[in-house]
C-alpha cells in the first residue's frame, strides 16, 4: 500500500492488482506452511476491502488473516511525534 508523500491520513490508494497478488501470495504461504508473520496497520480489517481491486481477493486475504492470527490493539497515543527530526528531547531545555 502506496501512500504518497504529504498525502492526508483520510487517503489511502488503494493495491493494485499485481501487489494484491504477491501480498495474498506471502500471506497464503506462509499459512499454509505454518510459518509466522508480522502485520501491522492502522486501519481496522473492515476498511481494507476498498483497498484492493478484487473484492474476492480481498475477501480471502483477510479470511486468512484474521482466522489465524493473533491480534494485539493499541489504542494510544502515537510515538511518531517523538520521534520527529528537531524535536528537543523530554527533560531538556
């Protein structure tokens, strides 16, 4: 998922066909191998659906995804700030 700089955080683009496919590929192999996989986003499974061009390949790569997976909500506020080039450090003056 390719999000262009200085775009706001409401617009996402969406998958084309050819990454949707690897990404259902990776997911779809390391499944059925068994195999770990690190995911994070920060969109909620249901708004993933429009991302994709098939909606059937969007189905079952989120079937895949949720019927196996672990899932860990953070709800919180961001680290990102912090992290920002020019930002004194806390405790500094």
């Amino acid at each position: 998922m390719n999000i262009p700089p200085g775009s706001s955080a409401n617009h996402c683009q969406g998958v084309h066909s050819e990454g949707a496919a690897s990404l259902y590929d990776l997911v779809s192999d390391r499944a059925i191998a068994g195999k770990p996989l690190i995911l994070t986003s920060n969109r909620a499974p249901k708004d993933w659906y429009p991302l994709f061009p098939n909606p059937v390949v969007a189905e079952s790569l989120l079937d895949r995804l949720i019927n196996t997976s672990h899932q860990v909500l953070m709800d919180g506020p961001s680290y990102r700030p912090r992290k920002r080039p020019g930002r004194i450090p806390d405790g500094t003056a």
